[in-house]
C-alpha cells in the first residue's frame, strides 16, 4: 500500500474535521463501517433489525429521523455489489443548520482509506470517528528488532500497533570456567555460534522488512553491544541498512524491549516527517534570498508561475484559510477573481456599476493545488508546529514556490 501524500492527508483531515463538527438534535446521527470481507447483504439485514428496533425510540421525532436515515443506508447499499477494497464508510443523519425545523439529512458515504478490520454500526448525537481517527496516525510501518547473543525479537510498528513477527534463540553458550588452550578453543566457539546467530536474525529481518512498501525506517534496541555488532557486520541487507534511523540501548529483549524501544524512541519518530517539512521550507528560503534564487511567493506571484508550468514544488500552509470566488455581471458580462476569507455574495461591478453575483466559490487549497496538478507540480501541504511552517505562514502569506526555472 503506497503512503498517502501530504495532500491526501490534508483532505483526510479535512473530511475529519467537518464530520466532527456535526451535531444531531438527539441520538441520530448513525455510522455504519463495513469491512472488505462483510456481505453487503448482510449488512442490510442488520439495517433492517435496526428498524424495526428503532420503533421503541420514546422520542417521535428522535425514532423518525434514525428510520430515515437507516432508509436512507439501505438505499446506498443497494449500489454496492459488495464492499470497496478497503471497505466502505457510511455516516448519514438529521443534522440541524439553525433553529428547530432547520435539519437537513446530509450523508457521506466513501471508501475506506484504510482497511476497516471490524464491522461497526453506532447511532449517538454525533458521528463516531474514532476508527478513522486512528487510521489517520497509522500511516507509516517502521521495524523493530531487539537482540543480544541469546535472543532476538523483530516486530513492526503501525501507528499504535505493534506486530511481533518472529522470536529466535540462539544456543550460544554461557561464560564457563575453562582456562589455557580450552579457553580460547571455547571462546572461538562462542564467537562462530554469535557470529551464525547473527546471520540468522540478518536473514528473518530480510525476509520480513523487504517485502513491507512503504517502511519508513529501523530502529535496533537491546543490551549491550550486539545491536552494533550487528549493525556494523555484513548481516542486514544494503537497502535495509540504509533505512537504520538509529539504536537504542535497552534493558531488556522479547516483547518488553519491543516496547521500550517504541517508548525511547517516540521523539525520533515524531520528528522524521517534521524535519522532511523543515527541510522544505529552509530550502524555499534559501532560493529567496538568492538574486537568482528559483524561488516566489504570495497567491498572485505563484498563480502566474504556475500558469507558466514554472512551478517546481508549490508549498501551501494547512492553516491557509482563504475561499477564491468568481463573480459576473449579469448586466455587462464583466466577471472577476477575488480571493479573500468571508466573500460577500455581491459586488460593483468596475465596468457598469451594477451588482455583480458570486456565481462560484471554492476553498484556495483546493484551487491552487488543481492548478498545481494540471502541470505536474509537486504540492506540499505544511503544518504549523514548526518554526519554517509558521514563519511560511506569517511571513509569505502560506503560499510559497520552489521554482523549476526563473520566468
């Protein structure tokens, strides 16, 4: 499975946060999440239990607006021959836009972005989001392993889960008492038996970590020095080896140095994408300052560079909240862009001075970033827990461009 770009997450995020926003007047907003392998008729059957239980909701309006929008699921259902690859999402419900008599039944029904492991049905004043929620953190796979000269551990790490994929033991001897000639004999031993139990880990890391798409990275733990033994020693394959972020030292192997690796090692997990970011937007500056630094910024300077195809990598703040609307004149034919954060429906037209109507408007995200993708321009969408995001957003407006070549 590839891993989503920082656009994709940004729309993810994006859905997440409508839906959260959404209130019902009582327990009526129902999610229903459907997993690959589910029958969707037998999700309809279910739906069909559900109505008929609904008819001992005590409230009227409450019963009236959960059998609607069960109605409604069952209707969707119909279009699906069976669930999407991922699964399937489904959120319908009454939600109010104002007063009492203002509900309106909104439904969203999308394909999972995720594999949905467990079949869900929840009906409560608001959407239940929480397997999505998690989706969103489980976006990247790292490997772990912990060893030393008697046992090694490999696991993977996705979001919060963690899989234990293989535990080996080596046979390697203990200290003994020998001395002389059978001493080192002894230690030799000791040494080949390491040296064989090493290889062995190499070989199970290989065979679990290479066929894994989108690992992001390694992390070896243990006690003592073996984790670098190893990871100096020709045992891991070289494009593994590459992906070694770092070593933690542990106080124990097995499961409970699994997690004490994950624990030690958060901050440095956490900081990957942010420094992918940061490097991003210390590159943008760099080109700024330059005189002939390939670099722009502000929405009218980038428009025109992407018009042009000039656009390398166009950097957008996720906490750019800008609408770019179009308005005509029905009186002259005049139309016009205007960007800006609340656009009135109306305004005088510069060419008759008559009204001019806001005929379309569109969130600026959205708008540069289709402009990006007709070109083939790279989008970046970057957040503001950093110094460089912040510093984008306040100091060039969040709209920043890394330049093929100067126009």
């Amino acid at each position: 499975m590839s891993e989503p770009s920082s656009k994709e997450l940004f729309e993810f995020k994006r859905t997440l946060q409508e839906l959260s926003d959404k209130r019902g007047r009582g327990t009526e907003l129902v999610s229903v999440y459907i997993p690959p392998d589910r029958q969707i008729s037998d999700v309809a059957k279910h739906m069909r239990e559900e109505l008929s239980q609904s008819a001992n909701i005590k409230s009227k309006q409450t019963k009236k607006n959960v059998q609607s929008a069960i109605e409604v699921i069952m209707q969707r259902l119909k279009l699906f021959p069976r669930p999407p690859e991922k699964g399937l999402v489904m959120f319908v419900g009454m939600v109010p836009r104002g007063g009492p008599g203002t509900e309106k039944m909104e439904t969203y029904v999308f394909e999972s972005p995720e594999p949905i492991k467990t079949y869900i049905y929840h009906c409560n004043s608001e959407f239940y989001l929480e397997p999505l929620r998690e989706m969103l953190e489980e976006k990247e796979t790292y490997g772990l392993a912990v060893l030393d000269r008697k046992e090694a551990t490999i696991a993977t790490l996705r979001g919060k889960r963690i899989d234990i994929l293989k535990t080996l033991t080596s046979g390697v001897p203990g200290k003994h008492k020998a001395g002389g000639q059978s001493q080192r004999r002894f230690d030799r031993l000791i040494d080949l038996a390491a040296h064989e139990f090493l290889k062995r880990i190499g070989e199970h890391m290989n065979e679990a970590f290479l066929q894994i798409e989108d690992l992001k990275g390694i992390i070896l733990g243990g006690p003592g020095h073996t984790k670098e033994e190893f990871l100096n020693g020709d045992y891991l394959h070289h494009e593994l080896k590459k992906k070694v972020i770092t070593t933690v030292d542990t106080s124990y192997t097995g499961e409970f140095g699994i997690r004490e690796v994950i624990d030690k090692s958060m901050d440095v997990l956490s900081e990957i994408d942010v420094m992918r970011e940061k490097k991003l937007v210390q590159r943008f500056l760099r080109e700024l300052i330059n005189e002939d630094g390939l670099a722009s910024y502000g929405e009218r300077e980038v428009r025109q560079h992407l018009q042009m195809g000039a656009v390398e990598v166009l950097l957008l703040s996720e906490d750019l909240k800008y609408q770019r609307g179009t308005y005509e004149c029905a009186s002259c034919g005049h139309s016009m862009e205007k960007t800006g954060k609340d656009l009135p429906d109306t305004e005088t037209c510069p060419s008759c001075n008559d009204q001019m109507r806001l005929s379309d408007r569109r969130d600026m995200i959205d708008d540069l970033v289709e402009m990006a993708e007709e070109v083939g321009t790279e989008v970046e969408i970057i957040s503001t827990e950093t110094e460089e995001g912040m510093q984008l957003l306040r100091a060039f407006g969040g709209i920043g461009a890394i330049l093929r070549y100067r126009p």
